[in-house]
C-alpha cells in the first residue's frame, strides 16, 4: 500500500479544490442576490479557503518536483494536515506576495484570526469565548449581524483575485503549473466574473489589467 500521496492525487487535490472553490464562490453570489448576506458571506471564506487549499498543494507539487523531490511521510503528513486548518488556510491564502495587494490592517485582521470568527458568527448562534470557557455575560451572537457589506467586501475580493488570474493566463499564455488547473481559467468564466461590478475596497494594488494598461 502506497504510503504517500500519489502524483496524480496532488495534481486532483489542486485542480478539484479550484474547482469547488468556482462553484462555493458562485453560490454566494446567489445567496447574496437573494439577501442572505450570513449565508453569502460564510459561503465566501469557504470559497477563499479552497482556493487556498489548491494553492498550497500546487506549489508544494511543483516545488517537490522541480527541486530535491518529494520529502518523507512523516513531513508529509504534518503538511497534509495543515490543508484541514482553516484559520492556517485562510492566512496562506495571502502568501506568496499576495499580501502585499492588500491594505495592512486588512491583513493583520487575517492574522489575527478575524477572519475565521466572522465566518463562524455567521453560520452559528452563540456565546463569546474566554480561552476555554464561555463567557455567559456576553451578548448572543447571531448571524444576522453580518450584513450586506460584509458579504459584498469578501466576495468582490475574490472575485478580483479571480479575474486577476484569468488576465494573467491571458497574457502570460499560462498561469498555474498544473495544466488541467489552468484550464479552468477559460472564456466562460471570465465572462462570469465580470458579471461582478462591486470592489472589495481592500487592495492597495491595481489589478493586473490595470497595472499593464498604466506601464504603456
């Protein structure tokens, strides 16, 4: 029995995580068109968390297979592992120089797991947590306190993240390492997303288009 993961199951794990990633963030376009904004926002840091996800495994793949090989089971195992921690996911999402697109205090919210206790206020009703107890004076937290902007900021944000790469490919002729990953980057969605006409307000950095159309 194999003993680590297989070529074609990271190749799978990125292209399919992508994937979903395309349908959760199309999803909450639908729940934020029809006002359910909790929902729509939840939906969203999934969304963020999958393309993440098929970030990380891409550059672990290709990393591995363009330098000194794959590392042993034991580190690939605590690697794996890392891929079912969302606040870990959420913060890798901004990796690789991403970060640097976005407002600092944007992203030390990330850091500081904001994030993550946003998208759990809006799927769940509770108490505040002090370490490991409940704090039975707090206010109840209901979903219903994430609102319109709130979900409209997460998903602009991606969806400029998403055009950002569709451009790329665009004129780059290519943009992930993994072939069947890049297809997804087609005509179809690119109309899609632009179907999108609200920005996140979170970048500090044009989008690729825009950076071109300024260097001319």
């Amino acid at each position: 029995m194999r003993e680590k993961l297989s070529i074609y199951k990271f190749k799978k794990i990125a292209t399919e995580s992508f994937r979903n990633g395309l349908r959760l963030h199309f999803d909450s376009i639908l729940l934020y068109k029809n006002q359910s904004y909790p929902s729509a926002y939840q939906l969203s840091v999934l969304a963020l968390e999958e393309f993440s996800k098929s970030q990380w495994v891409e550059h672990y793949y290709y990393t591995s297979i363009t330098n000194d090989g794959f590392p042993d089971k034991e580190f690939e195992q605590k690697w794996l592992n890392l891929l079912y921690f969302h606040p870990k996911k959420q913060r890798a999402f901004f990796g690789w120089g991403i970060s640097r697109d976005y407002s600092e205090k944007f992203i030390e919210s990330i850091e500081n797991g904001e994030l993550e206790l946003k998208k759990q206020k809006a799927t769940y009703v509770g108490l505040e947590k002090n370490r490991r107890n409940i704090n039975v004076n707090s206010r109840i937290s209901l979903p219903s306190q994430v609102k319109l902007k709130d979900a409209k900021q997460m998903i602009s944000l991606l969806n400029d993240y998403l055009i950002d790469r569709c451009d790329m490919k665009s004129f780059y002729e290519f943009h992930f390492d993994i072939e069947e990953k890049d297809d997804l980057l087609n005509t179809e969605l690119y109309e899609r997303l632009n179907e999108w006409k609200h920005k996140s307000r979170l970048r500090k950095v044009p989008l690729f288009k825009e950076r071109l159309k300024n260097s001319r």
